[in-house]
C-alpha cells in the first residue's frame, strides 16, 4: 500500500472539514480525504442560512436561551456558550474575509426561522446560503499550498497505535488502491447519516460511515438515538424528497390540513415557527389521520415577487416539478434530515481517544441536545471546525508512529446487487420503526433485523461492499438500542408509548464498543 505522511488528515468535505482544514494548514501539511467531490456535502445543500446574534437588538445571551429550549433539556451549557459566543466571532471573521451574506440597503438581512424568537439568520444567494458558504470556504482551502485533496477515496479504518490514532486506511474507488495515511491528528467531519431512511433530504454520501469507523475505534457515541426529520420536504411519489427551506415559514408560510386550516395555530404560540419536533410530529399526526401521504405549505397570501426573489432556486426547482410556489398548495411530508447525536466530543472537539477529533455534524458537542435548532449547524461547523484544527495542532507528536498491519480493501462488483438490497432493507426497517414516531413492538422488531444483518456480515473479508453493510447494520442497531433505552418522548425522539419526557432521562445515552451502555448527565448552567 501507499504510505502518505502529513501533519493533519481531514475526513469530509462540508463546511466542518474545509473549516477544520482551513484553519489546520497554519500548523503544517493537510490531507482531505472526501468519497465524493470536495463540494458534495449536506452543507453545500443547506437552503436556510447561519444564525448568528449579529443584530443591535438581539444577543447571544437570547441565542443561547432559544438554542437551550430547543434542546429540550439535554444541551450542555458550556458547550451552547461557546456556539453563541465564537459562533458570532466566526461569522463577522467570515465577512472580513470577503464572504457576501444578502444585504438590503447596505444592512444585512436577517430571517426568522423555527425556535428562533429573533431575526439572526443570514443568508447567501437567498437560498443558497450552505452552496455560497462552503464554496467561499473551500477556495479558501485550495488557495493553502499545503493542502492535498483526495476525492472520490472512502476512509475504511482508522489506525491506532499504544491506543492512539496514528492514521487513515483508505480506498481510491478510482484505482482501486489502498492507501495508508500517517497523521499527528485525524479530524473526522463526515456528516450525518439520514440516507439510512427511505426518505430523506441528504445526499447520497450520508450515510454515517464516520460514526462508524469511530465506534470500531472505540469512541464514544452519544444521543444517536435523536434524528431530526425536516417538515417541509416535498412529497411527490416515486420522486426524491426536495427540502423546502424553514426560512419558507419564517417569512409567513402557512401549514394546512386537507380542509384548509392552519392546525399548527391550534399546537403552538409560534404555530409554524415552533421547533422542528413540534412541527413534523403534528404533520405526522395529520398524515395519520387523513387517507394522504401529506399536508400542504401555502404561500398564496404573500408577496409573490418578495418569494421568487428570496427562494429563486427553490422556486425554479418547483416549476420544474410542475410546482408554483407563489400560488399552489405545495404536498409536503417530513423527511430524515440531521442526525443530532453523533461520536462524543469536548468543548475542543477532542474524542476520548487521543489523536481523533470530530466537528460538524459526525459530532456530539453537546450544542444541539435533544433537537437542533434551525440554522445552527452551519454556524457549530464553523466553531468546533476551527476548534478541532488549533487543538490538534497543539498535541505531542506521537514517539513511536508505526502503521499496524492491516489487509488492504477492495470492492468485489458481485456484491453491489447484495449491498443495495441490503441498503434497502435497512432503510426500509428504519423509516418504518425508528422514524417520527416510535414503539416498543417496532423498534425490538428492528433491533433484531439489524443484529442478523450485522451478524451475518461481521467478516466482510476484503470487501468493501459487504464493509458497508456491516457498517450501516451496526449504526442503526444502535441508534435502536438507544431509542429502546430511552423511555420517554423527548425533541427528536418520540415513543408511542411513552409520550410524556420523563425527569430521570435528562441525561446524554453514550455507546462504547464492547461495553455496556452509559448514561452521562447533562452539564447545567454553574451557580
């Protein structure tokens, strides 16, 4: 195998990793390992903006209290303190560096989205705003002379050495080759993990491989059982779910029932604006209730020219569909959007295993809690991104960096039929048992499909495919697991039969390899 050296190895391409490697090319040479294209990244497709208290009449200290009650309880303090305060920081930094957020007579102009109770969301490009950020970031990057891209190559291990990580195996789906990458640090910014669901807003990269090479490594995940369904995803059968950004409602978006009336008025004093859980588990009840697969989102009553300027791509996107969103009554449904939990993290994007950081979405900083507020995660990729870089930069050198052996990866094309099937089935086991709405019944049923699964894939040889299907069965039986554990509805999850939040669950669920669950309570306001 080919042996690479640098002083930082960055896996991922969205906005957390090209900000991580960014800000990790001061301290020395950097590689960034993407399975795609370096712009093919939930980031790059983020409709709604970045929120940031940047406002006269706004604060961190009220972007700290929105972000808290949208946690439901399970936000560590000290870590939301750090996203509101550096989070500000890092967007006026990024204006300074030339990045152009939408102005409206010389003023910025801020949106108001779900759970936010201030106008602090900034756009680009009206909705554009992850395509304009993580492009303006990523020439960024490429203008580091130190910087080396490996595009369409896949991560498939993580080395470790006296229980440190030391290195990267990897696989160039181009050539086909291994390489064996040694590192100082190895910053994971792999992103989420919503393709795992049938229907879903995410590109096709997201299916959580970092979670899992990080649990083979022995990190710790935490609140993996909290997934955030977007309500407003458009529902056309056979067709791809296409997210309809939040900043949609935040300018005066209606949701009707299939008579016509705003039932979210009837749920909430925000009514449309009210936290995304809120939001999807009543579109979801309406869906239940009614013989349709979908509600409607109304713009009828707007300003039609005010909408076709401010979401020109989603409304070209629509028209293509056959869709006008200044005057149709728009079929919608919730879809898998953001994974909330993801593998433990300090305030320094440290893991507990030395020489392993994790920013952006692959991340449980403690910031999002049990349901993450709109907006916000672009703004904890920039935050934890930069984090993770200047910490890793100021760890010792390893005195010993010798690669373990490890047997090279490949990819067997007679098994690319198995591997969709099989991606479809769990996909399938998870949208029915582990979506919006949960049960005892559904998810012991899926626990013990995804423990065959895994089962039956645990020596997946040399085969990258059957790799794959090991990892995925191995995420979503804990993502179970954790759903199982927590008897309560709480943000993102829900339980059919425990609908209440119950006051002895306010802690994160952590899981670790080859050890028994862990509860870690929730780090509170000191004093």
């Amino acid at each position: 195998m080919q042996i690479l050296e640098f002083d930082t190895v960055v896996i991922g391409s969205g906005l957390a990793g090209l900000t991580a490697a960014y800000h990790s090319a001061q301290f020395g040479r950097v590689a960034i390992v993407t399975k795609s294209e370096l712009d093919t990244s939930n980031s790059y497709y983020a409709q709604g903006g970045i929120a940031a208290a940047i406002a006269q009449d706004d604060s961190p200290a009220r972007h700290l209290k929105d972000t808290l009650a949208a946690g439901r309880g399970l936000c560590d303090h000290d870590a939301v303190e750090v996203l509101v305060n550096e989070g500000k920081e890092r967007v006026l930094e990024m204006i300074d560096m030339g990045m152009q957020f939408d102005k409206k007579n010389g003023e910025f102009v801020l949106g108001l989205e779900g759970g936010h109770r201030n106008r602090r969301i900034l756009h680009a490009g009206g909705d554009a705003t992850g395509k304009k950020l993580t492009c303006f970031i990523l020439q960024k990057v490429k203008e580091q002379p130190n910087v080396t891209p490996f595009e369409f190559t896949t991560a498939v291990k993580l080395l470790k050495n006296n229980g440190r990580i030391v290195g990267v195996q990897a696989l160039d789906f181009k050539t086909g080759e291994n390489m064996l990458f040694k590192a100082n640090a190895v910053i994971l910014a792999t992103g989420g993990l919503s393709r795992i669901f049938t229907r879903s807003t995410n590109p096709h990269t997201a299916t959580g491989d970092g979670i899992a090479l990080a649990y083979e490594a022995g990190a710790r995940i935490a609140d993996i059982e909290f997934v955030q369904f977007h309500p407003s995803a458009l529902y056309v059968p056979g067709k791809e779910a296409y997210l309809i950004s939040e900043a949609v409602r935040g300018e005066g978006a209606w949701l009707l029932d299939h008579k016509g009336r705003r039932f979210m008025k009837d749920v909430h004093p925000l009514a449309e604006l009210a936290p995304r859980d809120v939001v999807s588990f009543n579109i979801f009840k309406q869906i239940q209730e009614s013989d349709k697969e979908y509600v409607y989102l109304s713009l009828r009553h707007l300003d039609a020219e005010k909408i076709k300027f401010r979401f020109k791509n989603i409304f070209l996107h629509l028209k293509e569909q056959g869709f006008d969103l200044t005057k149709d009554l728009l079929p919608i449904s919730p879809a898998a959007h953001y994974m909330v939990g993801g593998i433990r993290t300090n305030l320094d994007a440290e893991t507990n295993i030395k020489g392993l950081f994790v920013c952006g979405e692959a991340a449980s900083t403690g910031v999002m809690g049990a349901n993450r507020l709109a907006s916000n995660s672009l703004l904890e990729c920039l935050v934890f991104g930069k984090r993770a870089s200047q910490t890793a930069a100021r760890l010792d050198r390893p005195q010993e960096n010798n690669l373990s052996q490890t047997d090279p990866i490949g990819i067997n094309p007679k098994n690319e039929k198995i591997f969709l099937q099989k991606q479809n089935e769990i996909a399938s086991l998870m949208m029915k048992h582990l979506g919006i709405v949960r049960t005892r019944d559904g998810l012991l049923k899926a626990l013990q499909q995804f423990e065959k699964i895994r089962t039956e894939y645990t020596y997946f040889g040399d085969d990258y495919n059957q790799l794959k299907i090991n990892s995925s069965a191995t995420i979503c039986h804990l993502i179970a697991k954790a759903a199982l554990t927590r008897e309560e509805s709480r943000g993102g999850h829900i339980r059919d039969d425990f609908p209440k939040e119950n006051p002895d669950l306010i802690v994160h669920i952590v899981h670790q390899k080859d050890t028994e669950i862990q509860f870690e309570h929730v780090r509170k306001e000191k004093g």
